[in-house]
C-alpha cells in the first residue's frame, strides 16, 4: 500500500507545474486545466491564442469515446467546423503522458496538423505516447487539475452517428466559455 500511494505521489507530481490555468464551463459542469508551457511551449501558446479570442466558446464536445477519450474544441453544435489557424508543430517528444485527465491536442494522420481541436484522455492511454501508434505520438500540454467529475460525466455520455461523424453525444455538450484563470 505504500509503494502504491508513493507511485501516485510521484505520477500526480510530475503534473504539478504551476503553469497558466484554463476554465472551462460546459452543459456538464465546469473543469480546469492547468498548461505546462514549459515542455510544451508552441502547444501552450496555440491553445492559449485560442481561448483568449474566444475561439472555443459554444464549441461542443464532439466525439466522446468511453475508456479513451473526450474531444472538442473545433465544432458548433450543429457540427459545423469552425475555421482555424495555422497548423502548429507536433511536440510529443517533450516527456508528458497521455494519462488519465491529460489534455493533448488532437491531430489528423499529419503529425504536425493539430490546431484548435483538443482532447482530454479518460484512461491511461501511454499508447498514444510519443513516438506510438504511429511514428509521432500526441502532444499532452497539461492537466485537468480540478472539475475531474466533469470529465466523467462527459465520458459516460450516450453517443450517436450524426451524418458522417460518430460518437456523437446525442444531447450536445456545450462549452459555454473558456478563460483564462492564471497567467
């Protein structure tokens, strides 16, 4: 019992970076995320840009898999994309995990391709580590360090097929706004 509480001290440690916060308030309560810019710094800066514009307010959670993944932040809740910028630079080989509540941004099969669209892991999902599945890996650039229940209200959410999209909540999961808390 002690060698397992010392892991977990060890693992949530190395999730303690003191870093900007961002909150965010949805139809199923309200989480925050704290960014770790320092392993992350074109990541943190993106997604920073984007919740500062506002970008991400009235986006949904779109594609909710349970015992993987929550994703969100590049549709409306019509499922329409939103334009994005530029796409940034992969940076999964900066040491962080795709652990239970990491926030990573999302990406297509280019590996420097994300933009907008993030999401946050539901369970251990180390595969997604750099340089897995596919020779790049997920870029993590922080953690959900309060609102961890809303996460998993999300996650158990009934999903659908809405035209050519799956996992699909069937009543949408509105971000209503994110801010940022802390500089």
């Amino acid at each position: 019992m002690k060698k397992l509480l010392g892991a977990l001290l060890f693992a949530y440690s190395s999730f303690v970076w003191a870093g900007p916060m961002v909150e965010f308030k949805t139809t199923a309560g309200d989480f925050t995320v704290e960014l770790n810019p320092e392993k992350s710094p074109k990541t943190v800066e993106n997604f920073l840009g984007y919740v500062k514009s506002g970008f991400y307010n009235n986006t949904v959670f779109h594609r909710v898999i349970n015992n993987f993944m929550v994703q969100g932040g590049g549709f409306t809740k019509d499922m329409d994309q939103k334009p994005t910028n530029a796409p940034i630079p992969l940076e999964s080989n900066n040491g962080l995990s795709n652990v239970n509540y990491s926030i990573a941004m999302a990406r297509t099969s280019d590996p420097n391709s994300a933009t907008a669209q993030f999401f946050v892991n539901v369970t251990n999902n180390k595969n997604l580590d750099y340089p897995r599945p596919d020779g790049h890996g997920y870029a993590v650039f922080g953690m959900v360090v309060k609102g961890t229940d809303t996460i998993d209200k999300i996650k158990k959410t009934v999903t659908t097929r809405k035209g050519p999209f799956s996992d699909v909540p069937v009543q949408p999961i509105i971000i209503h706004s994110a801010t940022l808390i802390t500089k």
